[in-house]
C-alpha cells in the first residue's frame, strides 16, 4: 500500500450512479497522477489524500488504484475557483464562482454551506438561487461525510449513493443507528465490515438485530448461488458459523423472523424449509398454475391427424413418430413439456405446433428468456418470438422497481403460449410468466434438461420434469443430416457422459491441446485473428468465445483486453471512454450485464421503439460522443443510446461465460479449458457450450479439463420444494 496527496486538477470521468471516479490529481512536486476508485462527485481544486496502489493501465499506462480515500475542501483563492466553476455544484459556472470567491474569499464554502442567503448579495444570484445553491453544496457535503465513513469503514464509499438516494441528509444518521440495514437493504455483501463497523457503534454481537441480518444474508447469499431455499440445519449452521455464534442463537432469531413473516418455514421430509417470503410466493404460484393448467383437457377434434399432416406438408416436413406424439400432446393438453438435445427435431416440431394450434384456431405467441434466444427463435419459426419481459409489456414504477403490465388483471391476448429454453427460466420470471395467461390459454414449454440451470434461483424446468405432473415428450432421435455433424454427436456423447471425438482433423469440431492459460489464450487471439479468416474465411465477428470462468487465470477478463487488442486496437479517430474496469472503443463488443428496463431503445429503419436492455444482450458500438458523455450501441435490431453513467452495465464480450451464452447460437465458437479441479467444470456446462455452435467447434485446453467436465455429471444441487409443491397441488386436484 502506497500514500498520495494532491488536488484535483481535472475529472476524468465519474459514474454519478456508483460513485466510481478517475481524476487526474497534481501531486506535491507537481506531478501529474491518474487516480481511480470510488470518489463520488469530485470537483477540481479539491485536495485528495488517498491509500492504494500503483498500478500499470495496457492503455493508459500508470495509474494510483485507491482502496482508501480522504476528501477536503480546498482553501486557497485558486483552488476554490477551480472547484466552484467545475460544475458540481450545480447552477455555479465560472462567472458565478468568480463572484462568489471575490465576495468572501477563503470561507466561500463556509457560506455557502451554513449561510448561503448571504450568497443573495452577490450580483446575479437572486434569494431562491442562493438556497437551492446552498442544498446542492449541503447534499455534497453530506455525500462527502457518509463516503469518508464508509471507506474508513472499510466498506465501498459507491453505496453512499445508493443511500443518499434513499434516505437523504439522514443517511449517515440511519447507518450510525443500525449498520446491518446496509445488509438487509442488499447494499453490500461485505458482512465482515458491517460487524466491524457495528461494533464500533457499541451494538453487541448478540444483538437481535445482528443475529437476524446474519440469517437474512445467508439466505441472499444462497439465492445468488441459485437455492429457492435452505434447510433450517443448513440456515442455523451456516449463520452461526458466519456470526460466531451458538446454533441456538440463530434459532431463536430464526423463530422471531418467522413469527414477523419476514420469513417462512415449510415442513417437508422431517426437516424444515426456509424461504425468503417473494421466493416462497413464487414456487407456491407455480406450483398452482401448473396443476390447474394440468387438469386441461380439450376434446380431441376428429381431423386432427388430418391437420397435423397438413402442416407437415405445407412446412415440407415428415414428422417422426415422437413429433407427431408432441404434435398430438399439444392439442390435446392444457400443458405439455416438449425436451430434446440438438438435432433432434425440437423446432420442426414447434413450426408444426404453431400451424396446428392456428388450424384449430388459436393466436399462439412465441417467447424465450432472453434477446437472442428470441432472436434465434424468430428466425427459426419464420414469425416475431419476444423476450418474457418484452411480452409482458415490462415498465418501471416511479421508485425504479420493474412491473409487468401483463398480469391477473390484464392477462395476455395469446390463446397458445410456446416458450423456449426453459432450462433458462427461474422461478420468479415464470410465476410472471403465469400469472398473465389468461383463462384457458394453452402453454407449451421447451427446453433441454441437460443444459445449464437458470441464473437466476429455482429449478423450474428440472422439477417440472421429477414431478411428472405435465406430459412431456422426449425427442431423442438423431436426424441424419444432424449426424453429419460431430458437434451435434459430441454433445450426445458428452450428455451420456462419454468424451466426444477430439483427435480427429476433420469436420465441424476440432480440439488443440494447450497446458496453461496463457498458451490457451494466444492461441485464441491467433485462431480470431488469424487461422480462421485465412484459412476458413470465417471472420472475427462471426467468432464467439466462450470460458467457463469469468475471473482468474483463462477468464473473460483475462481474454478480452487481448482481444480488444487485437481485433479493435487503438486507431487514429477511433474514440474511446475509459469505464471502470475496461476502456471502451468505437466497434467494441459489448454485453449488458444487469437488467435495465428504463433504456429506450429504436428498432433499426423503423419507427417502432420501447424501453428495456437486459443482462446478457450483445451489440456493438457505433459511435462514442466523449463531450456529449453518450454512445450509441446497436443490439441486433435495436438501436440504444447509453449516457456514461451507465458504462459499469457493460462490458466487453469479445469472451462472455457459457452461463451468459445461454439462449445464443453462434457460426462459430471457441470454447476455452485450462481449469483443474473447480466447481466450474461440470457436464451440464460443457454440454452447453457445445451446443452453442452452429457451425464451427473449436476447443482450446487441457484435455484433463473436458475429462473432468464430462465426469462431473452435474453442478452443485439447488435446494427447491417445487417438486413437492406441484405434486401437493396436483393431488388437491385429482380429490376434487
């Protein structure tokens, strides 16, 4: 850890969001350093004092990396200026700031802070000015005070915003009283600090509200890994170990906590389920619109097989005996499952489904999770598919919260709803989902239960499947003209749990051993840049790859500076925004990381428009406006303007992980293993980023690592009572 003092001389760039800052700082000596880190609203001439690191930029060379931060306010004449006429404070240009330093000198801030009617004698600055000139410098001053507390704290200074938002000039005030809201609110995941700075407060560590905001972060902490729940063993042992303390402790927190209905307990099987209350109401909902979906039974129509066959002529199709089942499944059934690994038929199947379905009448909708899955879906089903958010019509409400204005109250149009890629659907977003069909609208959910589970918590698609409740039908045939394929037969030899043909130098799938995860990536970047282009004409941006990790050593974050690099280098007029963890050009690739439905967006040649980007999209960007603080991103078809503010929901996707691949298919990929022994490397994984090549197959790595990928024959288990749910539902149904 190094120290630094010196003023700022000029603000780089800060996310008015988190906080995030790059200052160039003129030190004592008089020399010029680029600072980062969390500095929210900086303003030139202030005096910065701040502990970190030296570190070298690829782009911008050397750097001061700061962990830990203390702001003053200048004081000479020249740096008050400087400060006043930056723009922080807003309604205060240089004209103003000149003024107001000629007016009263070095206690200027003083004024302005504890009397700025005062400001009112200065020309220019009418009564009403001068308060609202003095409640922007007060929020500053505040926001400055609740930032130097909290990274003394050893907390992230960007939640000061976050609070400020909330709580206002009580922020500091309410995190003093209770530290553990900034745990409860979901503010950090940094318990430790919270304990520290709790202690210092002089709350005890068997204090009520300690030992409840250990449970209830133990249970957000199992939904990021995808539980819907836990165990109450598993709750209690795993919060008392977190607190230090004895298992009764947290029992008796767990029992005022459920007492409250802050949370919910389920019997099941001798033990004790815990649910957060929205994840609770989500399986439960699920649970009784799939069994009252699944006690739909329509009368069979005496042509059907006539109209099935007429859809397979028009679509100049034979359908197999297992599609022409699904087919038959689909008309009869208020539900159904439709499943299948690729090749097997999946969408020539919903193409007769959907022409089935409007033979007898139906207006059938098509969705799939994300924006690319709907794109991919469209293209194969020759008509418009939505994202779930998109067909629910999202908004957001005045406080910043999602809504979807699809609901009980105003269901959906649609007589046929079809989904696709369910294994990607949490819990959540298909109680959504549910909830907005309407009465005696029929829902055909596919997916492959091989792939990858959700992002998000549940087991939607495996527990549909366990519980039997809906018919399914499995294709599992071949076609011959998959057959050809070795990616399609690689996969169903991984899925099987056999290591798919890797030593042959022919077809659409090839593997190139490397040891480590340098030689993996040069190998990458050479392959991107320059085998396939000259060898196979497949260019760069028909190239996708994929790695099963995100941070350490083969990572996404580790790949894509290389690529950046090498295929969108630095160029004469080519303009570029440095963000917080990456520098952004014009041309890069880039993902939305975070779900954002106030984003207007326009459809591309038309006049069509709306709102929503989400975690996982994928565009490029067109042009970058540094002076108008903007840049335009083009998702497939719809085109996005983002202020800079949002650059921390982006990032490049030169490499993105198989889990963000899912729903995608690409010309061509480029799968990356150098791992051992992790977590990450399960079948479910690999079988999914096999599948997401159309085609072209590349794997780069060691050959242990798609061993031990093939063996793990699945990811770590998700705590759920959906099962037991849909076969509780499901049994109230048949005693009626």
């Amino acid at each position: 850890m190094a120290e630094i003092r010196g003023v700022v001389q000029d603000v780089i760039y800060t996310n008015e969001q988190t906080g995030y800052s790059v200052l160039d700082l003129e030190t004592e000596g008089s020399l010029s350093l680029v600072v980062t880190g969390n500095i929210p609203l900086p303003g030139n001439g202030e005096v910065i004092e701040a502990e970190g690191e030296l570190v070298s930029h690829p782009v911008y060379g050397q750097q001061f990396k700061a962990r830990r931060v203390t702001r003053s306010f200048p004081e000479e004449a020249n740096d008050l200026l400087l400060y006043l006429s930056s723009g922080v404070i807003k309604g205060v240009g240089l004209t103003t700031a000149r003024r107001i330093v000629t007016a009263f000198g070095a206690e200027a801030l003083s004024v302005i802070e504890n009397d700025p009617e005062k400001l009112s004698e200065v020309k220019g600055i009418t009564p009403k000015k001068a308060q609202e000139i003095g409640e922007a410098f007060q929020r500053l001053a505040g926001l400055r005070s609740l930032g130097d507390f909290l990274s003394g704290s050893g907390l992230d200074a960007a939640i000061s915003m976050a609070l400020l938002h909330r709580f206002g000039n009580e922020a500091l005030s309410r995190v003093l009283s209770d530290p553990y809201l900034l745990v409860t609110l979901g503010l950090t995941g940094n318990f430790e600090a919270v304990d520290r700075l709790a202690e210092k407060q002089g709350i005890p560590r068997t204090s009520p509200r300690r030992i409840d905001a250990g449970l209830l972060f133990t249970l957000s902490r199992a939904e990021e890994n995808g539980h819907v729940c836990l165990p109450e063993s598993v709750l209690l042992s795993t919060a008392a170990s977190r607190l230090s303390l004895d298992e009764g402790d947290a029992a008796g927190a767990l029992a005022r906590l459920t007492d409250a209905g802050q949370l919910i307990s389920v019997p099941s099987d001798g033990e004790n389920y815990i649910y957060l209350p929205r994840l609770y109401r989500a399986e439960r909902h699920v649970a009784e619109k799939i069994a009252s979906l699944a006690r739909v039974r329509y009368k069979v129509p005496k042509g059907l097989m006539l109209l099935i066959e007429k859809a397979a002529a028009e679509l100049l199709v034979s359908y197999t005996e297992k599609q022409t089942e699904a087919l038959r499944v689909a008309a009869e059934n208020g539900a159904m499952i439709l499943t299948g690994g690729p090749g097997t038929g999946k969408t020539t199947a919903i193409r007769g489904m959907i022409a089935m379905l409007e033979g007898l009448g139906c207006e059938v909708a098509l969705a799939a999770p994300t924006g690319r899955a709907a794109k991919r879906m469209s293209e194969l089903c020759h008509r418009e598919a939505k994202t779930i958010h998109r067909l629910l019509e999202v908004t957001v409400d005045p406080r910043g919260e999602m809504i979807f204005n699809r609901g009980v109250l105003n269901p959906l149009a649609a007589d046929a709803v079809i989904l696709d890629e369910l294994s990607m659907v949490d819990v959540e977003l298909m109680s959504s989902l549910l909830a907005a069909l309407k009465e005696g609208a029929r829902l055909i959910l596919v997916g492959d239960a091989d792939q990858l589970p959700s992002v998000g918590a549940g087991t939607v698609l495996e527990s549909l499947l366990e519980s039997g409740v809906l018919p399914s039908v499995r294709l599992d045939e071949i076609f011959r003209q998959a057959r050809e394929s070795k990616i399609i037969v690689g996969a169903h030899e991984v899925r099987n749990g056999r290591i798919p043909p890797l030593r042959e130098k022919s077809g659409d799938l090839f593997f190139l051993p490397r040891r480590t995860s340098r030689e993996m990536a040069d190998t990458v970047v050479d392959l991107v840049v320059n085998r396939l282009p000259d060898r196979l004409s497949i260019m760069p941006e028909d190239v996708q790859i994929l790695l099963p990790n995100r941070r350490g050593a083969g990572g996404t974050e580790e790949l894509n500076p290389l690529l950046q690099e090498a295929l969108n280098p630095r160029g004469h007029g080519k303009r570029e925004v440095r963000g917080r963890f990456s520098v952004f050009r014009e041309g890069d690739r880039v993902m939305q990381t975070a779900n954002n439905y106030e984003i207007e967006w326009r459809k591309n040649d038309t006049s069509e428009h709306g709102t929503g980007i989400f975690n996982g999209d994928v565009g490029v960007i067109l042009s970058i406006d540094n002076d108008g603080g903007n840049m335009v991103i083009r998702f497939d078809e719809r085109t996005a303007v983002y202020r800079f503010e949002l650059l921390d929901q982006i990032e490049l996707a030169y490499a993105v992980t198989v889990h963000k691949s899912q729903g995608s298919e690409y010309p061509a990929v480029i799968f990356g293993a150098t791992l051992s022994r992790s977590r990450l490397l399960n079948r479910s994984l690999f079988y999914t980023a096999m599948t997401r090549a159309k085609k072209l197959l590349i794997l780069v790595g060691r050959p242990e690592s798609i061993e031990e990928m093939v063996a793990n024959a699945r990811p770590a288990a998700r705590w759920s009572l959906l099962s037991r749910f849909l076969a509780e539902e499901s049994g109230k149904y048949l005693m009626r």
